[in-house]
C-alpha cells in the first residue's frame, strides 16, 4: 500500500517482520528496495532507524542495546533507540523511519527512491561497451561497489556479461584467453589491495602472449590515498609493468576519454590496459557526458612490409628447394594465407607449441608442434630444410629454431625480428598481407614436392605412438592411450584450454589437431592456466561470431593445476557453462619429479594429497566421471562430452606413461 504525502512524494509501506519476530532489547537489520533499516524494540516501542552510524556508516542493525542506549558494533556510539538521538546533546543521530504495528506483521513507510543518476562509472562502462567490450570476470567488493552497479546496468540491459569469480586471478585468466582467442578485449575486476594483486598472474599471461585485456581495480578513497589506508596498495606501481598503460580515474579526469584509451590501447599494444577507479570517484554525476565510441579512433592494420625487405625474403625463398614454414601464436588470425603459400611452395608447415592446431595436422602438408612439446615430423623437416619461413613465432628456446638455415622471419612486432640471435632476412610487416604478397610473387616457383615424406613421417610416428597407447602396467593410464581417445572423440572444431606439466607435454606430442583451437599460457607457463581459461573460451562461444558460436570447450590439465583454481569449477555450474573438464591425476607434480630426477636431484615435496575430484566435482553440482584404466575411457568422454553443462573426467594416470 502506498500514500502520497502533502509535499508530493509518495511514501510505501513495507513488511518487514513478523508480529513477534523482534524481542524486547532486541535489534535486527532488515532491507527494503534499497534501503537497510535498524529494527529496535525498547520498552515495548518498535522503532525503525538508519542503519548506517553517522561515524564511519557502521551497521547499527548488528548493534546491541546496552543500559538503555543502542551500540553501533564499530566504534562504540550510543543513540537512543527508538528516536535515534545522540547522547550528551550532540546533533549527529541517525534518521527514523515511520512504523505502524499491523494485525500481519510490522511495517515501515519508506518514500520512493529518486531516479538513478548517470555517475562517471556508468558513462566509462558504457564507453567500454562501446568499444566491444561484451564480458567481465570479477569479484565484487566494498572498493568497487560504484563500478560494479554500473556494470550490472549494462549487464541487465543485455550489453555486457558478468562472471562472478571464485579468485581475481581465475578472472584475469579467463580474460588473457579470451583475447588469445578472440582478438578482443575482455575484462576483469577487482577491489583495491589484495583483490587486485591476486590479478597479476593473469595479466602477466596476457602481456607476455600479447592479449588484450582490460583491468579494472577499485581503489580506496582519494580522502585518504597516500598515507596507508586498509587495503591500499600503489596500484600503478604494482602493475607497472604489466600494464603496457595504467591511469589513475580522478575527480577531473575526461571520464570517455579515458576509458577510450584505455580501449584502444589494449588492441593496439595488444596487451593489458589498466584503470584504477577510487571508491568515491566512481559516484560521482556524469549525466551530460557523452560515451566514447572506436569510429575514428582506430586504423587499419595491414601494413604492407618495405620494399627492399620483402625483396630479399623473395630471392632467398625462391632459390630454396626445400623451405619449410614455421607458424607461432602471431600468425594465428592470417592461416589462410600462410597456407595458400605453403601449398605453392610445397612446403612443409610446422608450429610453435603456441601455434598448435593453426594448420590441422591430417592436411597433406602439416607436420604438428616442433620443439620440446612436439613430434619427430617437425623437427625433421626442419633439418632437411634448405630454407625456414618463420611467422609470428617469437624463437623461444623451448621452440628450438635452428639458426643454422637461411631464415626469413615475418613479424608485425619489430622488436621481435632477430630477437635472439640475427636472420638472414628480417620482415617488418602484417602477417597476412606479406604472405599474400609472398603467394603473388612465388606462386609458380618450382620446388620438391615433399607431401609423399610427411604423408610417412606421419605413418611412422602414429605406428609409434600405437605402441605406446597399448602400454598398460595397471598403475593407471597412460598419456598415449588418453589422447589417442580425445582425438577419436574431441569434436573437430572443439576449442582446447591446456595446463601445464606433463599432461601438457603429452597433449602436444600426442593429440592430432583437426580445426581445433588451443590455447595455452605460453610465455608465462602459468600452472592452473586451463580451468579459468576455459571460463574465457565459454564465453565466445556464447556470442554471434560464427568463428566460436556454439563450439564445444574442453580444458585438460594435471591434478596440479587444477588444484590451483578448483573453486572456479562452482562459477562452471553457477553460469551453466558446457565445459567438459579432463583431468590428469597422479598424484604428483610428475614434471617436476621429472625434472628432479634428470637434474640428479632428490625427488622432494613433489608428491601430492587429492580428493576425488569426481566426487568434488559432483560435490559441486556438475558431472563428475572417474577412469582407471584404458577400457573405460570412451564411455566416459562419450557421456561427459554430450553432457549439457560442466562436467568432468577425472583419470588415474600413469606418471611414468607420458
């Protein structure tokens, strides 16, 4: 029921307890819409007051009545109970609240709340929706509150996605993957302090694979900014590093503007971008600011390579008889040109770790992962070399790139060309583009056709890796026998999010990839990387690009990893993600017993205590599928995979079957 009053405003009475809910001496907080009331009963009276102590907002409502006064439970302030007054004739007493005591219960008479006002929080997230930003991971908190309901209005009104968190960093990981996959900024939250720092692993991620990624911290207020507040951290300081950009959001600030760069930094750099918002900043008026938006903000990016260089990169790949091409993570938004190219030139392609997957390894010309995490195809091919046409691979060591052949290498990043050690033909220029230019000058040259040699590279490694999936010495499966029945089972176009360990050595040498997508905490080598990055994968799927709708997402990690962020398979369930979760366990950090062991170490402390993480996993409300031997693999991926939501295969693993 609801009245108007004599000055306009309509007042609205709410229930807001039961007839004998509050004892007498008794006190309770109750919320109505918006508004969190103290409920009193002192010498018989109900009274309604402000819940928030006038010192610092403490929570009358979990006070206490003592000799006749109510107790704020923060710092020992007395008011009256029923009138809200200040002892000792002090005129900071909190407002009451008009109650009437009905037949039903009691009820208080609250006026309606005034319309929103847009704040700087709302006018920045929607700049950011603006600029494509469609998904948050965070955690909500007292530093972030202003944000956080300028998040939920766009989230509300269908602009944007939230993702409530178990951990910061799971929020930062999942983000780091959605722009590896993407292309795309994503963001992540968090309160000031703690919440913040525990991003930085995530972000780190993102820097060094090159992602885009937005983080937006809470900061204490600016009132108090500088001396040592609770929670305050030097948030430029700690992400200085991280953050290819990082800006303070002040009172003054151009609140669009800012967010607008931020924005266009990300995708630009191609790294993280950083806004810290103090608490107070965020609320204040901003209903006449106009939101940022990308028209005229940003250029195209295809840079045509010089002349001079893609000249040499010309005469020394046209006298080859043999080139062979090596594509990294930087290539993995221009294949369809790097492949046009290796199909006239015959060339073989071989990928970095961080390019698994960007050829498929049944097309006649791939020949899986070189390096450490790879197969003996690729390191053939590239010692029969003659000539290597890198692209977007950075040389990393766990690559092994030979420097002993003629080399072309193709970056969009200059700094990366002849990082480690000089090319024989540096190109600065966008993948795409010099490939095609490369096809447009080279499309006829005559070179061996060397499909027949990695058509038998390939029967001889699968007729090896046969044997080795046969292995079983009934101490669980072995890594062989696991990927031999993801690549019958896995859909083709499935994105994978793997981990790091052993399990993820043997994803790279064992697993086929179709027209899967992989991705992977490259540089950083981030254990724990594969659960929250499978959160990120989710959340393409759920969009209208037709690059990643509807794709079934599967995270493998070791029981290590998953260890690290195990809550966020809670958030899984929460959203309803169709996750499908395989899960290495041997009880042990095997790579690092392995390590140990090479190093003529001790293996120490590599041992681990796990639940049954099917068991957790139905603990958590999603499916949850133990396998301890070969036979019972395909039924349990047959059911987890066409599960509908989370779910998990929790496999006993041989330690010594990698």
């Amino acid at each position: 029921m609801a009245h108007t009053t004599s000055n306009g405003s309509t007042t609205k009475w709410y229930k807001v307890l039961e007839p004998d809910e509050l004892g007498e001496g008794r006190v309770k907080p109750v919320t109505c819409a918006h508004t969190t009331l103290c409920m009193t009963r002192f010498e018989g009276r109900i009274a309604a007051l402000s819940n928030k102590c006038p010192h610092q907002a403490g929570p009358l409502g979990e006070g206490s009545i003592e000799k006749g006064m109510l107790r704020c439970p923060w710092h020992g302030w007395d008011f009256h109970p029923t009138t809200g007054k200040s002892p000792g004739g002090y005129d900071d007493g909190v407002p009451t609240y008009p109650v009437e005591v009905r037949d039903d219960g009691i009820y208080v008479g609250l006026q309606d709340e005034p319309d929103h006002v847009r704040t700087v929080a709302d006018l920045m997230v929607e700049t950011m929706v603006n600029w494509g930003v469609k998904h948050v991971w965070g955690m909500v908190g007292h530093s972030n509150l202003g944000l956080a309901d300028a998040i939920r209005r766009q989230a509300e009104d269908g602009h944007l996605h939230y993702y409530g968190i178990r951990h910061e960093g799971a929020a930062s990981f999942a983000a780091s993957a959605y722009g590896k996959l993407t292309g795309r900024p994503a963001a992540c939250m968090s309160i000031a302090g703690p919440g913040a720092t525990n991003l930085l692993t995530g972000l780190w991620d993102a820097n060094v694979d090159r992602a885009p990624v937005l983080a937006l911290t809470g900061q204490v207020d600016t009132q108090v900014l500088g001396p040592g507040a609770f929670q305050e951290v030097d948030l430029q300081a700690a992400f200085g590093k991280v953050a290819q950009w990082s800006q303070s959001v002040l009172h003054t600030s151009r609140h669009a503007e800012l967010m607008t760069l931020a924005c266009k930094s990300a995708i630009l750099n191609r790294g993280v971008s950083h806004l810290i918002f103090p608490d107070e900043v965020t609320t204040i008026a901003a209903e006449k600011g106009k939101a940022g938006r990308p028209a005229g903000r940003l250029t195209t990016r295809e840079i045509h390579p010089p002349d001079d260089a893609l000249g040499n990169a010309i005469d020394l790949l046209g006298g080859a008889k043999r080139p062979v091409i090596i594509v990294g993570h930087g290539a993995r938004f221009n294949m369809p040109a790097v492949i046009e190219l290796a199909e006239a030139l015959n060339a073989p392609v071989v990928t970095t770790f961080k390019g698994k997957g960007l050829i498929s390894d049944s097309h006649p010309l791939g020949c899986g992962v070189l390096g450490r995490s790879g197969t003996p195809i690729a390191s053939w091919f590239m010692n029969e070399a003659d000539c290597l046409l890198v692209f977007g691979a950075s040389f990393s060591n766990h690559t092994g790139i030979t420097p002993k052949k003629p080399t072309i290498q193709v970056d969009y990043d200059p700094m990366i060309l002849g990082k480690f050690h000089a090319v024989d033909v540096p190109v600065w220029g966008e993948i795409g583009v010099t490939a095609r230019l490369l096809f447009e000058a080279l499309g006829s040259v005559a070179t061996t056709d060397q499909r027949p040699e990695v058509a038998e590279r390939w029967r001889i490694w699968r007729a090896e890796k046969a044997r080795r999936a046969a292995d079983f010495r009934g101490r669980g499966v072995g890594a062989a026998a696991l990927f031999e029945a993801l690549n019958r089972q896995v859909p083709a176009d499935a994105i994978i999010a793997v981990d790091v360990g052993n399990n993820t050595y043997s994803f790279g040498r064992y697993f086929e990839c179709q027209q899967q997508s992989v991705l992977m905490s490259g540089y950083l080598g981030s254990i724990g990387f594969a659960y929250p990055a499978a959160l990120g994968a989710w959340a393409a799927t759920q969009e209208h690009d037709p690059r990643f709708r509807g794709r079934k997402v599967v995270a493998v990690s070791g029981d290590g990893g998953f260890g690290q962020y195990m809550g966020e398979l809670t958030t899984a369930v929460k959203y309803g993600m169709d996750i499908t979760h395989v899960l290495l366990n041997n009880d042990e950090l095997g790579k690092i017993s392995k390590e140990q062991r090479a190093g003529q170490w001790d293996v120490w402390q590599t041992s681990l205590r796990n639940p049954n993480f099917a068991a957790y996993a139905e603990n958590c409300g999603a499916m949850g599928i133990r396998v301890e031997s070969p036979d019972g693999l395909h039924d349990a991926l047959d059911k987890a995979l066409n599960h509908s939501g989370p779910a998990m295969v929790e496999v006993i693993s041989d330690v010594d079957l990698i």
